[in-house]
C-alpha cells in the first residue's frame, strides 16, 4: 500500500462528515422527500456541502453530488470527475440501522481510479487507489491497515441489499446453489468484497453512479472487479449517471465459475 496525496487530502473531511451525521442522527433531524420519492435530510445535505468544499480545496475537477443533482446541478459526463454520495443508505439511517456510509470517488476514463467510504457509526474508513492499493482505518487513529480480496471461499459468501432484494436476485442466489447468504447496507458491500470477508455482491435493481463508484474503486484497488450484465468491466459516465446491474466480486477468477446474471 502506497500513500496517495488525494486520499491524505480528503480522510479529514470523510471522518469530519461522518461527525456530522452521527451529530444529526443523535440530536433528531426532519425527513423529506425528493423529486424521486427517496427519502433526504439534513445529514445528507450538510455532509454533501462538506466533502465538495473539500474536494474543492485540493482539486478542480467536475463533481457530481447525489444531492446537488436532484436540486438540479446535472453536468454532462465527463472525461474525469468527482462523485459524492454523502449518506448512502438513508432509508437504514432514518431507520436507526447502522448500515449507512459516506462516499467520494474520482472517475477517470470511465474507471474509478480512487475511493473512500466511511462507515460513520463504527467511525471505520476503506480507502484505495490505482496502483496504491486499499487499506483500512479504524477510527481517526490514523494506522492504516492494508486490505486485499481473497479466493473465493468453497461456500461462497453473499453479501446482498437487505432493504432492496429483487426476485432477480433470489434466482441468481438459488442458481449459484450452496453459499453464505448476508444482507448488508449501502456501499459497504464492496468493502467486505474488499477486505474478504466476503466473496459475491450481485445487484439487479437500478443505483446510481455515485452508490456504487467509491467502493468499486475501493475494490479495484483491493484486487477485486466488477462487471455489467453484458460481460464487460463496468464503467461510469452514463446518461444521467444511471447503472444498471452489476456483478461484483472480490477474486477476478470467480467469474468463470459463477452463474452469469
């Protein structure tokens, strides 16, 4: 694992905004509702403006926000830029569940050279880059401990979306036969792909580019890969920054022996 001046710029705002968060969860917030009918409150807005001021004050790149979108900042893709998405996992959030994260990513070409992900009620960040490696911090007590994928297990294990399990998923888990089935929340999925403690993160419902791009670069970095429905390695930068399904995995090699989605 090699140091990166970007990730040693934003860690103190990625921790700073899972504060805040934790600040709003402990001290009562109001929920409304967006455009989309998803569910948004002050943590998500206050984080947001955080991590783009940071990001601001050590790079001039085009930033996408998930917030700033729906209020109408919707910048055409790009070659390279800066996705944020500063509480993922609201619904767990509002629910008082503690799997909810904070993420930036930095997207170049298509691929997501760089990520970190906070979990702000354990205070733990993942981090990585291209060509660095990904490491894991526990607390602000700034040791970081480098992370890689491992082979996938005999009985593989499953991390899937406990708030947005699709019939389609149920049948690719059953056609996959014997495995360790764990729902998990938000981008944290990626993050146990990438430390292996899991193996398969398979997704068929619709996300956004900025749910997923932090932790796939966290898991890029890490060892692992991620693919679309077609086959190929999944990119960013598509219309309205919409995914579609994705098959995640920590161990590159599983994809020639896991049942196609």
């Amino acid at each position: 694992m090699q140091s990166h001046p970007l990730i040693d710029a934003l860690t103190p705002a990625m921790f700073a905004a899972g504060e805040l968060i934790e600040a709003v969860r402990t001290g009562g917030f109001a929920v409304s509702d967006k455009a989309d009918a998803s569910p948004v409150t002050i943590a998500d807005e206050q984080a947001e403006a955080l991590l783009t001021a940071a990001i601001r004050a050590v790079d001039d790149g085009e930033i996408v926000g998930e917030e700033a979108h729906a209020a109408g900042h919707r910048p055409d893709p790009c070659a390279r830029f800066w996705l944020i998405d500063p509480l993922d996992g609201t619904r767990d959030f509002i629910a008082g569940r503690p799997a909810y994260s904070v993420n930036i990513a930095l997207v170049e070409g298509g691929v997501p050279v760089l990520g970190l992900v906070l979990s702000p009620r354990d205070g733990v960040l993942w981090a990585g880059a291209r060509g660095h490696g990904a490491f894991r911090q526990d607390g602000s007590d700034s040791v970081r401990r480098p992370i890689t994928t491992q082979p996938m297990r005999p009985l593989p294990v499953v991390v899937v979306s406990h708030s947005h399990m699709d019939p389609l998923t149920t049948d690719w888990v059953t056609s996959l036969g014997a495995c360790a089935l764990e729902p998990a929340g938000s981008s944290l999925k990626f993050c146990r792909l990438a430390e292996g403690s899991a193996d398969v993160y398979p997704r068929y419902g619709p996300t956004c580019e900025w749910d997923t791009a932090a932790g796939h670069a966290v898991l890029l970095a890490a060892g692992g890969a991620m693919r679309g429905l077609d086959g190929a390695d999944f990119g960013y930068g598509k219309a309205e920054y919409k995914n579609g399904g994705f098959l995640a995995v920590g161990d590159a090699g599983a994809f020639g022996v896991l049942p196609p989605l």
